[in-house]
C-alpha cells in the first residue's frame, strides 16, 4: 500500500513536545526565599493591645533588616529550591528533529505513517509521530503550539453569548448529525472570547444544548490572538 506523503528520511521535521516543568512561581525559579526572623506569636501577652504593640514592633524590625539586606535566604518550600515545579495544566512548545525511520501501521481503520524523529540536541530514543504531528514548517507547528496553549476550561452553557448572526441561524440536520458523530468519538470544543462570547462552535453549542449538558467544553481566545 501506498501512502503520499511529504516527509522522507533526513527531513528536517517540527513537532509538539510537552513542557513536564515550569519556573515556581513562589520563588521566581531561583529555589530560595528571602525572609526577615520568623514573628512571635506564642509568648504570653498581658493584654490583646500588647499582643497588637508586639507584633507592631516585630513588623518594623523585618522592615528595617529588608532595608540593610539583614535577611536569610531559605530553600523554597514549594519547589524544594530547584526552581522548577511540575506543570499543572498541559502546555506544549516546539520541538525540532530528523526524521530517521519511516513504517506503515496496518489497522482497523486502514494504515498509517509512523515518523521515527530524533530531537536535536537530544540523544534519547527517537520520537514516534504520525504525519500530522509533525510540520516541515516552523511557523504552522508553532501556530498550533499556540492553539494547544489556549486556556480550556468547563463553562456553564448559559454562560456563553451567542451573536445575533448565529441565533437567528438554524444549521441542517446534515451537519448537526455529522456533530453528534464527532462527539462520541471526542468532546468538540466552542470557541469564545474572554467575555464568553462565540465566534465559532455554534452547530457543538447546539448540539450541547440538545443532548441536555449543564457544563461545556470551551477554548479561549484572547483578542490578540483570535482568528
């Protein structure tokens, strides 16, 4: 079996990779604290304006050692003082490799390409890819690292507005079947920006809206970005 495709063994190819660590954001990536001495709060205290004078004092002393530089640094409670923490949300940057190996995989469904590429720079074993994780481009894989990179999040259906243009539109039964096909297979996502507002996905909302769902997947697109 044939399949056309545009790679070839020694191409220089552009791929996704997910970024696994980010810089703390407690310590600004530099694994250490700085604080003044640790407030006293435990003595016992004659009277509640004692307490309040005590702790005045104690906040004045940090104040004039942050002045001088009198402080000590601490290894940084979140990150452990490495500087980096694991990252909470999946965020992807671009990666570029050779392509070293070709194969054919054979499915229920028909055959795919499978791109053996090894990252430059880096000796580990080569990534497997399909062809449509990988870009002769730069720019069209970082185009979708920005897509990829876009705030996702779950958002009441009554909270999205919906433009005249599309509310007085009723899309055929032919593409709201074609949606609901797409969606047992996967959640399709709306589009909206930073006000909730719809600009794309209006045959999903629909189709959301149908099948009764409280809750809907959406993408966020800053107006900086917003095709």
């Amino acid at each position: 079996m044939y399949i056309e495709t545009s790679k070839e063994i020694g191409s220089k190819v552009y791929f996704l990779k997910p970024i696994r660590k980010v810089k703390c954001s407690l310590c600004n990536g530099t694994g250490h604290i700085s604080l003044g001495k640790p407030l006293n709060v435990e003595d016992g205290y004659e009277s509640p304006s004692e307490f309040v004078q005590s702790l005045v004092h104690q906040f004045a002393e940090n104040y004039r050692d942050a002045v001088i530089g009198n402080i000590k640094q601490y290894k940084c409670p979140e990150c452990g003082g490495k500087g980096m923490v694991k990252a909470m949300s999946p965020k992807y940057e671009v990666g570029e490799g050779t392509v070293v190996a070709i194969n054919m995989i054979a499915n229920t469904n028909g055959a795919n390409m499978m791109f053996a590429v090894s990252e430059d720079g880096n000796g580990s074993t080569p990534r497997k890819l399909t062809d449509d994780e990988i870009w002769l481009d730069r720019d069209k894989a970082q185009r979708k690292c920005d897509f990829m990179n876009l705030e996702r999040r779950l958002v009441p259906i009554e909270c999205i507005q919906i433009p005249q243009s599309f509310a007085k539109t009723i899309p055929c039964n032919e593409k709201l079947m074609r949606r609901l096909d797409e969606w047992r297979k996967f959640e399709t996502e709306i589009f909206v920006d930073e006000k909730l507002n719809l600009f794309d996905g209006y045959t999903s909302f629909l189709m959301y809206r149908m099948l009764g769902k409280n809750d809907v997947p959406v993408v966020i697109w800053p107006d900086e970005k917003r095709p």
